[in-house]
C-alpha cells in the first residue's frame, strides 16, 4: 500500500506558509490546517505580548500538530479507497527547528529516541518557504489581526535552523507568486503523492 502524505509548510512569521498551503492543499485536493489553530491559549497570550514561545511552549503544540495530521489521514483512509492519489494532509507550520520537524516526522528528538508506528504509516515533507529579513518585516507590518508581532522576527531568525541537507524538502523563495510556488512543489513533490497506478 502507498503511504499517505503529510505535507508541512515550514518558515518564519511572514513567509506566506498559510497562504500557500491553503493553495497546495487546493492543486492537490487535500485538507489543509493551519498550525496557528493548535496552539494552545497560553502559548497565544505569550506571542500577542512579544514574547518568544520555549521549547516547552512548542512541544505539546508540535505534538498536537502530529496527531492531528495522523488522525485525519487515518480518517481519510477508512472512508474509503481514493481514486488516483494517496491519502494526505497540508500543514503550515513554523517547524523552525531540526528537533522540531523530528517531532513532526514521528521521532523523538533525542538521539536515542523510539521512532512511534505513525512514522512508519506516514511519508512526511517539508516545503520551507525561504525568505530575507527586509522583505519578511515588510510583508509583517503589513499583516493585520495576527498574534504574531513584527517584533517577534528576530527572535524567530535567530531560532531557525534551515532544514538544508534533510530528506524530504523542498525550498522555495517567497518572492515566486503562489502560482509558481504551487508549480514548483508539485513538480517536485508529485511523485510522492500520486498513487503508482498513475504516476
């Protein structure tokens, strides 16, 4: 059996992540969350003040975005067999860190951490959206009704880790319109979410 996708656009506040993975999920008829919805009151009181989230903060949130990314797709499959792609789901999705995209993939961050049976069930991508300082502060203090302050950037920066040289992204220029950043993942990316059969 083919195994479902899980999809997370990844990247700094400003990047666009929602944006596209709305319009990917759309190309690829797939569900799409936004991780933004999963984060739990407290860590949304932190980041509406400025101040930056911890990696206890982030943990039960990257957790939570896993199990709901498993358990839709899991509802996907027994609903029935899909005609022409696998089953799968879109995220968005700072995933900033290596330990935190382990996270998503299924893995304990540790270096001897369990790999849980989800992982084994589920292919699992990035999309980083890769952006510069200027551009992603210009199109933040443009951003109106989000809890993410422009402010927050740097802290954000300097936490990212490019996910350059893991398996499985694909990276991607803010600059491109979402047309083009749809058209280049789904040349990149397709291949793993067709089904055999048609690809």
């Amino acid at each position: 059996m083919d195994k479902p996708t899980f999809i997370v656009v990844m990247g700094v506040s400003g990047t666009g992540k929602s944006t596209l993975g709305a319009a990917l999920a759309d190309a690829l008829c797939l569900p799409f969350v936004d991780g933004d919805d999963l984060h739990p009151p407290s860590n949304i009181a932190k980041m509406s003040r400025g101040t930056p989230l911890t990696d206890d903060d982030r943990r039960p949130w990257l957790d939570s975005i896993r199990n709901t990314a498993v358990g839709r797709i899991q509802a996907a499959i027994e609903g029935g067999p899909l005609s022409d792609h696998k089953a799968g789901i879109i995220v968005a999705c700072s995933a900033l860190k290596k330990s935190y995209r382990e996270i998503l993939r299924g893995r304990d961050p540790s270096p001897s951490g369990p790999v849980d049976q989800a992982e084994l069930a589920v292919s699992t991508y990035f999309v980083f959206l890769k952006g510069d300082k200027d551009s992603l502060m210009e199109r933040m203090q443009q951003r109106t009704g989000h809890f993410m302050k422009a402010q927050m950037l740097e802290s954000q920066l300097a936490t990212l880790e490019c996910p350059y040289g893991e398996p499985g992204v694909v990276t991607v220029p803010i600059e491109w319109s979402t047309e083009e950043q749809v058209q280049y993942v789904m040349r990149n990316l397709g291949h793993v979410y067709y089904t055999s059969d048609v690809v």
